[in-house]
C-alpha cells in the first residue's frame, strides 16, 4: 500500500485525475445498459399507455355509441320539471334572476335535443359557487356553457351563467 502511495506522488495529481476518471468510465459503462433498458422498458409503457387513452377517429365511432348516449339521456318531458329544479334551486340558495331566456333545440335525425337557459344572477361569490357546482351534480345531463362574473359599483356580484339540459328529443 505505501508503495502505491509514493508511485502515486510521484506521478502528481494528472495521473489521480486519470485514474478516477477511468474508474468512473468504468462505472458508467457498468450501468448505462442497465439503465438504458430499464428506460426503454417505460417509454414503451407510457407509449401503449397513450396510445390506449387516444381519441378514436371520427369515423371509427360505432353507431350504437351515439344510440347509448340518447338512451342514457332524461326524456323531453322532463323539460319543464329540470328547468324549474335549476330556478328552484337559485332560489333556494338566496340567489335572485331577474332575467332568464329560454331556447329549444332539436335534432330528430339524431333523436337529442338541448333546451339552452341563460339566466342573470346577482349574489355572493359563494353561493354563485354553491349554485353551479350544486346544479351540475343533480341533474348529470346538465352542462354549464359559459359564466361571466361582473362586480357592481356597490359591490355586488352579477353572474351570467348559460345552461343546456341535454335530453332525448320527442318523447
């Protein structure tokens, strides 16, 4: 051991520098396969992953997907019951609208309708809040189009909030 103590001063610090440099040369081409398989392992994992979560074509949609969709949709009937369910609950939650239209839509080819319903609020933030994340998880088939929040010189909060019911057409 002492006499590669001494070789080793007397060749300096460029030969130490060359000796650990090689070592880890060594090393490293110890593991690099190693670690490269184990990447290529999860870049094909992630790669299938993707591949499995990608949308289909559009013209790979099964035609029966779009009949399972209307069918799992409420029916027209129900209209007026949904409508009053979402005043009712604005109400409910202490939220005034003075100002609702309504629009109805349909598609028979496809047999889906949408009845649009743009309603003027006016209120807390919270309850706003409350509103919207309490009327989309009653009524599954109800989708929230668009929200425009403007705060009033008073302080007020104004919501404009447009809603589509989603339902069979017809029935």
């Amino acid at each position: 051991m002492r006499r590669w103590i001494i070789q080793a001063r007397r060749l300096g610090r460029p030969a130490a520098l060359a000796a650990v440099l090689t070592l880890a040369a060594v090393i490293g081409a110890a593991w690099l396969p190693r670690e490269q398989a184990r990447l290529d392992a999860q870049r094909q994992a992630l790669t299938a992953r993707r591949a499995a979560l990608q949308p289909r074509a559009p013209g790979a949609v099964a035609a029966d997907d779009g009949a399972a969709l209307a069918a799992s949709l409420p029916p027209d009937s129900e209209r007026q019951a949904r409508t009053a369910a979402l005043l009712a609950l604005a109400a409910e939650l202490g939220l005034p609208w003075p100002r609702s239209e309504f629009r109805y839509q349909a598609d028979r080819e496809l047999g889906l309708a949408q009845y649009r319903v743009a309603m003027q609020l006016s209120g807390r933030y919270g309850a706003l809040r409350d509103f919207v994340a309490e009327a989309l998880r009653r009524d599954p088939a109800l989708a929230l189009d668009s929200l425009r929040l403007r705060r009033e010189a008073n302080g007020t909060l104004k919501a404009e909030l447009a809603w589509v019911l989603h339902m069979r057409a017809g029935t």
